[in-house]
C-alpha cells in the first residue's frame, strides 16, 4: 500500500508566478511596487514574493459589475502617482 502523497500548496509565489496569476507582465508588477501602487508584497532576504491572499485582495480592489458602477476601490495603473505635497 502506497502512502497517500501530500499536496503541498504554495502560500507565496516569486514576482513571474504573481503576475501570471494576475494576468499582469513581470515589468508591469515590479514598476506597481516601485510606485506603491501594487500588491503587498515581502521582502526575504533578497526576494521579493507576495502572499496569494494579498494579489487576491488587491485585485478585487478592481471589482465593478458595470462600467457605472464606481466599485468600492481603486487599482490605480502602474505610473507615479500625483502626490499632495508642492515641490518649491
């Protein structure tokens, strides 16, 4: 008899895996990070991973059932964004 095999399932995935889980490119994910404008995510040693739970969160950030609809939050696009301080 066989010893049942244990199916391990990932809890963090590497920049690449997060982005195919979202649909997004790698670049687009890292410059959402570069600008605070992404995912959590956690720095461990050298590595950057991210928690399923977080992009799942942070997508459904997005979440609209019309283009009406003005949902509850907002994914912003992966570019600086404006700040409310003034550069003198």
């Amino acid at each position: 008899m066989t010893e049942p095999v244990a199916v391990i399932t990932p809890r963090y995935l590497k920049t690449p895996d997060a982005a195919i889980h979202l649909g997004l490119s790698a670049r687009t994910l890292e410059k959402h990070r570069c600008f605070g404008t992404g995912p959590v995510f956690r720095k461990l040693g050298g590595r950057i991973v991210y928690a399923i739970d977080d992009l799942e969160a942070w997508a459904a950030l997005g979440t609209r059932r019309s283009t009406s609809d003005t949902g509850t939050g907002v994914v912003h696009p992966a570019k600086r964004q404006p700040t409310d301080c003034v550069r003198r």
